[in-house]
C-alpha cells in the first residue's frame, strides 16, 4: 500500500463504482475521489489489461483442442 500511495480499500471502492456500477470518472470524482487518484487507477488498470489475455499456445497438431474442435462432454471417456 504505500508503494501505491493509496490504501486498498480506497482501491477497492473505486473499482467497484467504476466496474461494477458503470461510474464515469466525471461521476467518481463527484462521489469524492480526487482526479488525480481516478486517473492513475484507471492508468493501471489500462497498463495492466494485457495480464488478462491468455497467451499464446503452440500448434502442434492439425487441431487444437477447444479451438478447432469441440468434444462434447459426454464423448469424452
């Protein structure tokens, strides 16, 4: 927390307005945060996204399962 400079709950409420409840900036700073506070989370927020990809995975066959094909539950033994 105080590498960041702010506390996680601090965080934590404006994630959850912002993600959860659709709150533009404009609204959280309305609701009380400091402009420079919502910019910076949104900046990291932004910077980080590529964390949430998955990556890349080799072909090593002619199919990949669970993206040329499908096996149905059921067929699977």
């Amino acid at each position: 927390e105080d590498e960041l400079g702010f506390t996680y709950a601090e965080v934590d409420q404006l994630l959850y307005l912002w993600v959860d409840r659709h709150y533009s900036p404009q609204d959280l700073v309305a609701a009380g945060f400091s402009e420079t506070f919502v910019q910076q989370v949104i900046k990291q927020v932004r910077r980080n996204q590529f964390k949430r990809r998955l990556p890349p995975i080799a072909k090593l066959g002619e199919q990949t399962a669970g993206y040329d094909f499908f096996v149905p539950a059921d067929l699977q033994a």
